[in-house]
C-alpha cells in the first residue's frame, strides 16, 4: 500500500476484475509406478531421455506377470516422443517383492534393490599383482630397507617367492612384515631378480550389458582399496566384508582355498505378485527425507509440475494423489479412467467426481 506524506488527492488504480490463472508448465513430470528395477527409497530419480529411464530402470513390463500395474515404461516413452524433457520417477513394488543375494566366503552381497533383475547380477574376482616392491638391506628377521614403498600401505599382503606376508608396519623405507621370509628376498641389483609382490584383486560386477569395474582391490581394511569400500560405489550391489587376517590371496579367501578367479551368481530376487499390491504400495510411506516412498517421495521434489500414477485407479491411489498436488500447490494430477467406464456420459461424471478445480 502506497504511503502519504503530505496532504493532496491521490488517484489509485485497481485492477476490477479477477487475475488469470498463470499456466502450468508440463515439460517436467513425475511418475509413480513398477518398473523392472531402480530404487524404491527415497526422492524420485530425475530421467533426462527414454534411454535414460530404460538404462536406470529397464524397459517394458509384461502384461502377463505385471497386467495393469505394466503402464508406467509406456507412458514415461510417449511423455519424451510429446516434448517433454526431463521427470522424476518413484518406483514402487509388490509387498513381497525380494532383494537378490549372494555369499561367497566372508562376502556377502545383495542386489542394490528389489526383482529379479538381480538374479541377473554376475560378480568376477581375479587374482592381480601389480606393484612391486624391492628390499635392498635386511635389518633383522623381519624388518627390511626397501628401495621404495611407493603404493604400499601397512596391512597390506605382499607375495614372495610363493610365500604371503603382511606389512605390519612402515616408516620411511623400513618395512616391518608380520613373520620372517622363509627365503631371503633382498636384491641390491639395479635391475633386481627379486622382488616382492602385492596381492590384490580385480572385482567385476555385470548385469544386463552394465559393467562395473574395481581394480587393485584388497582385503586391507586401512586401505582406500579395501573390498567393502570400493564396492560402497557400485550401482547394482550392496556389500558387506566380515574381517579377515589370513595370509591368502583374497580370491581365495572368497572363494576357497587355491581358487585365483571365479564368478559369484544371485539368487532370490523376485519382482513380486500381484496379488500383493494395494493402495498402499502406491500412497508410500511418509518416513521422513530419504526414507519416503510412492507417492509420498515426490514431497522432496519441488520441480515436478506433473504428477501421474499410470494404469492404477484404485480409489484411494487417486485420492492421495489429488491430495498431494493440492497440497503442494505447484502441480497438478493426470489421471487414468478405469478402464470399465465406456460410455462418454460415464467417464464425465467421473471426471466431475475428482475434479477439484
């Protein structure tokens, strides 16, 4: 409101009739629905292209095992082929959908989330040793000069002569190992015979044309190449690595004794049934930020000007929906007519009945 400060007329003009409801744009939209894999927690994943939807989460469900709860790859394809440039996407699943697994030895892994996509899951270990290591003086029994310890680490396995040991300790260039070498490895040669070996591992993970791949991996907790922290950066798998102080290659320690390469499969992932799929497998949980579900996940996504649940009519679902664009107040809902309404008649009074304009 305008402020006087002197006396005098002033004229003010209002506008007299109501103001326009500005557009929505509908060049970002949101998608609640199954998909063949993808992650079922937390904020909606942002996809750029069909390509891009299909490498995060598969393609085309089938009408046989997902019947109409199969929508979402198909309406996510026509949103891109009609202009739209990017949305968000919520994937849900049955309630007794499965996680695929796998042991080997102290490694025990789990698809990075729920169908039987993981079952597809191949993980290869390959026994390496890449770096070297000279040892030029012998100080006692166990402690040497090395020329360089250059990429070696304390706990870290070392081979020589066939023999495993392990750095217990290292200052400068003296080496500590954990028992005495049963040869003598010192080599003062410039270009030396002798030489000590790292023990270490390539870690392979493949599935469906993806391909992930760890190299100089060990079984050193200390170290950067630690098995459990390098695969903490996988996109298909979650890993776990119970302890371990044998003096063994890790391929072995993984999969037996004397094995140096190998390949580890999952089993147990399922897609789910439908049977097991209500209104609230669609609504989500509100367990709070990175923890929301369904519907509830797009409440951490505040550019979705478009929200969809494909396929799915169920009362409830429709409602939530509704609710949640009305509450948000910065997007609106597209919904489905259940595909038993065939008259012209039937479908507008069910329009008029979830209009909330």
């Amino acid at each position: 409101m305008a402020e006087y400060f002197s006396p005098g007329v002033y004229v003010e003009e209002f506008e007299s009739s109501p103001r326009a409801i500005e557009g929505v744009g509908t060049s970002t939209g949101g998608f609640v629905g199954m998909t063949v894999k993808g992650p079922t927690i937390g904020a909606p994943s942002l996809v750029t292209s069909f390509a891009d939807f299909q490498r995060q989460f598969g393609g085309f469900l089938s009408e046989f095992t997902h019947g109409e709860y199969r929508y979402l790859a198909y309406s996510v394809e026509q949103f891109f082929i009609n202009g739209g440039t990017r949305c968000y996407i919520s994937r849900v699943v049955p309630e007794d959908a499965a996680i695929a697994t796998a042991k080997a030895g102290i490694l025990s892994m789990r698809a990075a989330n729920e169908g039987k996509w993981g079952n597809r899951i191949q993980v290869s270990l390959l026994s390496t040793n890449r770096r070297k290591m000279q040892l030029i003086k012998k100080e006692s029994d166990t402690v040497y000069t090395a020329k360089s310890v250059e990429g070696f680490r304390e706990g870290d396995l070392v081979e020589f002569a066939g023999e495993m040991n392990r750095i217990s300790a290292i200052f400068e260039n003296t080496v500590t190992f954990e028992k005495k070498f049963s040869a003598d490895p010192v080599d003062t040669a410039i270009v030396p015979k002798k030489v000590l070996y790292s023990v270490e591992m390539d870690v392979t993970i493949r599935c469906d044309g993806d391909a992930e791949t760890f190299s100089g991996v060990t079984l050193n907790p200390t170290s950067p190449a630690y098995l459990g922290r390098k695969l903490s950066g996988s996109r298909l798998v979650a890993a776990a690595v119970e302890p371990s102080d044998a003096l063994d290659n890790p391929v072995s320690v993984i999969l037996g004794k004397g094995v140096l390469s190998g390949t580890i499969s999952f089993t147990g992932g399922s897609d789910g049934t439908m049977e097991a799929v209500n209104a609230g497998v669609f609504i989500g949980e509100d367990n709070g930020p990175g923890q929301r579900t369904g519907i509830q996940a797009f409440l951490e996504n505040d550019v979705a000007s478009i929200i969809a649940v494909p396929g799915v009519t169920i009362p409830e679902v429709v409602v939530a929906l509704i609710s949640h664009c009305e509450n948000m107040k910065n997007r609106f809902a597209v919904l489905d007519i259940p595909q038993e309404l065939r008259k012209t008649n039937d479908i507008i009074e069910y329009r008029n009945m979830v209009d909330s304009t």
